[in-house]
C-alpha cells in the first residue's frame, strides 16, 4: 500500500489548517499511512473498538489529556506533517510536557533541519536592543486592539450578546495612550492588566456573570472556559513560532527569563478578542467543555486568528526598527 510522503503532508500551509484537536481516553496510532485514534466504547454489554480519523495535513495542534497514549510511529507521522502535540491534564489544561512538568506553555515540537531563518535572523536583529524591543511589544499591543476591534464590529454572535465597543471607548483610549508613552516593558504589562480587567468587568455586566473573580485554580465555568481557551490560543501561537523557526524563550512582553514566554506574547493577540467573551457566553448558557471548544475552534477559523497570527509575527521580524536616539543623533549632525 503507498503512504503519504512528508512533503506531501506538508501541503496546505499552517495558516490555512482549520482543525485544532483535544483527546482523552483514547490511544493514538499509525495505521495504513493514517494516524488514528482508537476508544473503547460498550455497546449491547459487548466491547467494540472504534477508530477515528486525524487529518494530520490540515492540523496545527493535538492535545493528548487524561487516559491517552501515543504510539512512536504516530509521533512520527505528526512530526512530518508539522503537528504540534502536547500532553495535558484534563479539559485541555495544565499543559505538560513528556519531560517537563512544571513549564506550563511547553510543547513537543516537530524536528527539522530545514526551518526559515529569515524570521529569526530579523527577531534577533532588535531583541537585544531594549527599545526596540519595547517597540515590538507595542506593535503586538497595538494589533490585539485592533483585532479586537474589527471582530467585535462585524461578529454578529457576539454582538447579539452584548459584546459591542460603545462601552469600551474609554478603556481602548485609555490603553492607547498608555501603550504609547511607555518607556519600560513593566509599564506595558501594568497597561495589558489594567485594560483586561476592564474587558473582565465589561464580560461580568455583559453576561450577568455573578461575583466573577478571575483564579486559574477556581472551578466556576467562566474560570475553566478561559483556561482551556488561553490554552488552545497558545497552541495557535506555538505552531506559529515553529513554523516560522522563532524560538519561544525571545519574548518581547511578558519578560527574557521565562524560556516560552514569547508564546504568551503572541496568544495575547487573539485572547481578548474571542477567548474571554465566548468563556463568558458558554458559562452563562452552561455549556459543555466540548461545546465551549466547537464553538471558541469555530470562532479561531471564521476570524482567521492563525492567519491574524501569522502575519503580525511575520510583520514584526521583518521590521525596520529605528533607535529615536540614533535618529536623534543624525539630524544633530545634520
């Protein structure tokens, strides 16, 4: 029988690949050049198996939670294909890592030779430069409003349940203004949670959300909805720095020690926009945690948040960063 060749796998390209996937209790395998995943269901008092397909060349991400294994020549078939996969605890988090288990955002990459290097080449052209690193983290800052922005416009669902503009004017100027005249990443993060727990309060009024305090150990809905959520958008931004031969320890935001902290860098570009308001939505309608993943997976691929990721990473390496004092500098001797 003739199996797929990995250049083949690797077809459609990782900005257009619609299918994120979650699996628990089950055992994922190779098997006549497919991945699958096999669970075990008691149908008539007798057991029967049940395979499911994986469309490894249109997937990002895997999730592997409670109760799965995985077998080598799967892992294999995925590393072709580009998958990223990740081992977590149940409903999708913690994250964890085969090795490392007290990394939250650690993910087991696919190896390659053949990565790009033109993106990280341009990354480490202005990362040891502290303003113009600044100026980077303000160019993500700046995106994820503006992403906000034009989604909440236009995404007739969200609107329906009260995520509009006209009561964010002041917060989104306010934010504006901050991200403008910092002059040191802290004030940046001080910024962000200010405007989140604007967005949080607005989320609170908007769903009718009752003594809503934001824990990521907490057990309410909303909390475990924006947990597995975040995780999901981390996974989009893991697989956009993969593919695009950036490694996760260079952030811009979130601080130099924390080795993937430039995952949570460019997750901030869509969790706002889409995590927070569904958590809240599905919370207040008591959803499921699989009807809260189908409809936040449905919301990634109608905004096309991969794509929005790809190109705001790509837009940022290939900058033109310019010192002000070098600037300064020149018109002095000019």
């Amino acid at each position: 029988m003739e199996t797929l060749k990995s250049s083949d796998l690797k077809s459609i390209l990782h900005s257009k690949r619609a299918n994120m996937f979650y699996l628990e209790y089950c055992r994922v395998m190779q098997k006549d050049g497919r991945v699958l995943y096999l669970t075990e269901s008691m149908a008539n008092k007798s057991q029967e198996n049940q395979y499911f397909n994986i469309p490894i060349a249109n997937t990002t991400v895997i999730l592997l939670g409670n109760g799965t294994s995985i077998t080598q020549a799967a892992m294999r078939m995925l590393a072709q294909a580009g998958v990223m996969v990740g081992f977590s605890g149940g409903g999708g988090t913690p994250l964890y890592m085969a090795n490392d288990v007290e990394q939250p955002i650690e993910w087991l990459t696919p190896q390659s030779e053949y990565r790009p290097t033109e993106y990280l080449q341009g990354w480490m052209g202005f990362w040891f430069d502290d303003e113009k690193r600044l100026t980077a983290a303000k160019m993500i800052q700046n995106a994820r409003i503006e992403y906000l922005t034009r989604i909440w416009q236009k995404d007739k669902d969200l609107k329906q349940n009260g995520f509009e503009l006209s009561g964010l004017e002041s917060a989104l100027a306010t934010f504006n203004q901050r991200t403008e005249k910092a002059i040191k990443q802290s004030e940046l993060l001080l910024t962000e949670a200010q405007l989140t727990k604007a967005l949080y309060k607005f989320a609170v009024n908007a769903t009718g959300t009752a003594s809503f305090k934001r824990q990521h150990d907490s057990t309410d809905l909303a909390n475990d909805f924006l947990n597995h959520g975040n995780y999901l958008a981390y996974g989009l931004a893991a697989s956009t720095l993969w593919v695009l031969g950036i490694p996760h320890g260079f952030a811009v935001m979130h601080g130099k020690t924390r080795r993937g902290a430039l995952v949570f860098d460019v997750a901030d570009l869509i969790k706002d926009t889409l995590v927070l308001p569904w958590a809240f939505i599905c919370a207040k309608e008591n959803a499921t945690e699989q009807e809260f993943r189908q409809q936040i997976l449905q919301a990634f691929t109608d905004h096309k948040s991969l794509d929005f990721m790809f190109d705001k990473v790509k837009e940022i390496a290939l900058a033109e960063f310019v010192n002000e004092d070098n600037i300064n500098n020149e018109s002095t001797s000019l």
